[in-house]
C-alpha cells in the first residue's frame, strides 16, 4: 500500500474536491458573458432559451433519477467480506414497462416543445419591417438593406421593436451567422440563400460571430449589432445614404495625400468601393463611410489611426490568410491613408 507519499485522507480529498467544484461553479456566475445565449434580447432567442430552459430541467431530473439510483445500488450492494452476492434482477415486467414508458413520456415533453418552437422561429416573419441582406466572406460580414439602398460591413445597425428579415448567403464557403443574444445561429451556404428573423427588445451594442468553421482566420470574423432607438437608427442610415463625405479637417494635409495615395500609388480601389467616387472594387468591404465604425476588419481592431494603419501595411498580421493585399506603404504613407480613411464618417 504504501509507496512513501504522504497520504491524504479520503475525506479531506473528497473535501478538496467539493470546494474545487463549488468554486468553478460560482466563477461560472459572475462576469458580462455579452454573448450568452441565456440572457436572451428578442422574441425568437427568448422561444429559444425557454425551451432550453424546459430541456434543461428535463435532463436534470434524468440526472437525478440515474445517478441517484447508481450511487444507491454502488452503496447497498458493495462487495463486504462474507457478504452473500446480491440477486439480479431478471424479468420483471413492471419494471421493464416503466423503463421504457418513462423515456419515451419523458421524449414526448422534449420532442413537442422542440417542433412547436421550430415551426415558430422557421416560418417567415409575420412582419419584415427592415429586409437585410447578409454576405459571409472569408473573413467579414457584408450588410446590403435592399429598400434603403445601404451597404456597409461588419457592423450591423437595427431599429428596436422592428422585426429585422435577413437574408443570407455566402460568397464563398459555409459561414454561420449567430448573434447568442438575439437569435440563433443559421448557416450562410454556398448556393443557397437562408432566411433567419428577430425582433430585437433592447437598445445596446452586442457582439456575434462566425460559428462555422471556414478556413485560417475564422476566429477572427466577429461583428457587432448595434441596436438604436428609431430615430438614432434613422439618422444612421441617412449618413449611410450620403455619397463619401470627408470631415475635412480645413485642409489637413494628412488626408489629401492620404486620399491621392488611395485613389493612385495605393492601389486600394481595385478591391474597395467608396461611393461618389471611382474606387469601385468589390473584393473588399465598402469603405464609404468606413469611419464612422467601430472597428475594422470583422470588429478585431478598434477603429483608431494607429489600428488603420498598422492593418493597412500588415493586413495578415492581423488577419493571417486573408484576401487584403500589403499594398507596400510606407508606415507614413499608411498613416496618411488612415486619416484620410477616418475622415470619411
Ligand atoms: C486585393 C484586394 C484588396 C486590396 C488591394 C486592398 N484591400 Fe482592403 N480589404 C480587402 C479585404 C478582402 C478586406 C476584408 C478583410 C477581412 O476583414 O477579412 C479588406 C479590409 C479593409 C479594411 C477594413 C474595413 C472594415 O470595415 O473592416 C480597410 C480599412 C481596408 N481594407 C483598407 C484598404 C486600403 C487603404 C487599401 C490600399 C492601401 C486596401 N484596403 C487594399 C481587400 C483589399
Ligand atoms: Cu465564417
């Protein structure tokens, strides 16, 4: 028995334990979790949450039941010595009914409320107030609002109380657009376009992300839902509207050179648009009005000159494998760029 470690005694082992589990349990409890799935904020992720809510107390009172019958029989029928050997038990037929009619009632309650909360969040919105196009790239979300004639990227905006009607598909492979405390995930498949609806009840900025694996940088694809009230929503979407407009900064030299590097030696409007003028590239996000956002490149930096340009000069840096090419800037030039990039809100 003794191999010349200390031995710790069961019980305090068992003690050690306990307080290990307790204590994860009610680290588990604390923090913002902005993207849990349990705090739901619409109408289709509360259906959502209520059934797993129902699932859940399901599966602890299988749980209980199960585990509760094993730890019993591990006690009473131990092995003692002397002890006589305890009797299978063999063909009982009230318990084998019981054993299997209590799974299948107990499928019943889960399969029901399953279907039923499908049909609900499957079926087409019964208003679709503000239609919304989604285009999953590797690595970025492109927003299309087909009736208001916007694009934008990565930053989804939403009117409150307005049910939001997307459609989404991929320009190349399985991506998953999931936003937990909004709605749950639907895949953007290749070929196919995916309806997915929600009605969103609270005013706020909340994260999302890519939820299917799609290639190098797929943990780098995140994305914001901004939430606003009406009329925030509304003057968002008129700026949106406005062709590029530069907050010229009475002549700041940083932003004409920046612009003349764009439009010339940058190369930078093979891939990106800016409407009202001739950058019109389709490959890379429409950067028209790319700083009034938050962040860049999938919501990984904050929208800050110093993030631009370090991301104009090193986009795979940032993002390894993406499509942007290193257009060879000069960290100047680069700077330059980023000013001229943030001057257009
Ligand atoms: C070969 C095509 C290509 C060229 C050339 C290119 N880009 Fe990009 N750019 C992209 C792609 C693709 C993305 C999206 C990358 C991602 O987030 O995965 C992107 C993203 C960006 C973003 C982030 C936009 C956002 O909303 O997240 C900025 C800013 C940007 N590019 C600026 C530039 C500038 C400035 C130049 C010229 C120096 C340039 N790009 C040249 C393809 C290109
Ligand atoms: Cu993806």
């Amino acid at each position: 028995m003794t191999d010349g470690r200390p031995r710790v005694p069961g019980h305090r082992r068992i003690l050690m334990f306990a307080a290990l589990a307790i204590a994860s349990v009610v680290a588990a409890c604390g923090g913002d979790f902005p993207q849990s799935s349990l705090r739901p904020l619409s109408d289709v992720a509360r259906e959502i949450d209520s059934l797993f809510r129902g699932i859940f107390w399901w599966a602890m009172a299988v749980l209980v039941v199960v585990e509760g019958a094993l730890i019993v029989a591990i006690i009473r029928f131990r092995e003692r010595p002397g002890a006589p050997k305890p009797r299978p038990v063999h063909g009982h037929t009230l318990l084998e009914i019981g054993w299997t009619l209590a799974p299948a009632i107990i499928l019943i309650f889960i399969g029901v409320p399953t279907m039923i909360t499908l049909w609900r969040i499957d079926r087409p919105p019964e208003r679709s107030e503000v239609r919304v196009e989604v285009v999953g790239h590797q690595w970025w979300w492109e927003f299309n609002y087909p009736d208001l004639g916007i694009t934008t990227a990565n930053e989804l905006h939403v009117p409150v109380g307005k049910t939001v009607d997307l459609r989404l598909r991929s320009a190349d492979v399985i991506h998953s657009f999931w936003f937990p405390r909004v709605a749950g995930k639907r895949d953007l498949v290749p070929g196919r376009v995916n309806q997915l609806w929600f009605t969103p009840d609270s005013v706020g900025v909340y994260p999302g992300q890519c939820a299917e694996f799609c290639g190098t940088s797929h943990a780098l694809m995140a994305m914001r839902l901004h939430v606003e009230a009406e009329e925030d929503f509304e003057r968002w979407a008129e700026q949106q509207l406005r062709e590029a407009v530069e907050i010229e900064e009475a002549g700041d030299p940083l932003v004409s050179v920046g612009r003349d590097l764009f439009f010339g030696a940058g190369g930078c409007i093979s891939c990106h648009q800016i409407r009202g003028t001739v950058a019109a590239g389709v490959l890379g996000p429409d950067l028209t009005h790319v700083g009034g956002r938050e962040t860049i490149a999938a919501g990984v930096l904050e929208n800050t000159l110093d993030n631009l340009a370090f991301w104009i000069n090193e986009p795979h840096e940032v993002k390894p494998g993406n499509l942007m090419l290193d257009m060879g800037l000069t960290d100047e030039q680069a700077r330059h760029v980023a000013a001229y990039l943030l001057s257009l809100e």
